[in-house]
C-alpha cells in the first residue's frame, strides 16, 4: 500500500494565495477562480509523491535542502514534507527574485 500523506497549508501561504487571486480578479474574476482551482488541486496532489517536487535551488545553494517546490507556471509552490504531513509554506511569483524572500521566511534569517 502506497503511502500518503496530509497536506496542510501555512496561513502565510494563504495569504500569498489569496493576495494573488485578489490581483487577478481585478481584471479577471473567472481567470481568478481558474487560477485558484489550479494551483489548490495541484498542492493536494502532493498527498501522494510530495518527493516529486524538486528541492529549491536558492536554497540548496545555501545548503538547506528540506525544502521542495513544485511549478504552476508562473508561481512556485514552496513546501516541506514532515513525517506524514506536506506543509504548504508559500505561493511566490517565480518571475521575481525571491532568493531574499524565501531565506528570511524559510530559515527566520
């Protein structure tokens, strides 16, 4: 039997989905609630293989690699996989720099 695993999501993370469809629904409201069912129903398929995500290069570049993403163009799902738990951490913008970002949030720097 496979294992699997509860995917829970920080409340940062939420607020970093909910400012994002916010931004969106300006403009779009129906491209908004595309963009949420995406990016929710591709976190939850990390109950079943959340070692698919790769680990994220800023910050292995730092030596820190217990932390994972998976790509939903063009946002970068930040995770960690503790024992039986994925804890959604961020939902970042991957078309800005968010080296600075990422280790002042992920490590209390």
């Amino acid at each position: 039997m496979k294992r699997t695993y509860r995917v829970v999501w920080a409340a940062i993370a939420y607020d970093d989905l909910h400012g994002i469809i916010e931004y969106i629904a300006q403009d779009s409201p129906a491209n908004a609630r595309k963009v949420l069912k995406t990016i929710k129903s591709k976190a939850a398929t990390l109950h079943l293989s959340p070692q698919r995500g790769r680990v994220v290069p800023e910050l292995q570049e730092q030596g820190i690699a217990h932390y994972r993403e998976l790509i939903v163009t063009p946002w970068r799902l930040i995770y960690r996989i503790a024992d039986e738990t994925v804890l959604v951490l961020s939902v970042l913008d991957s078309r800005r720099n968010i080296e600075d970002l990422l280790l002042a949030r992920l490590t209390g720097v």
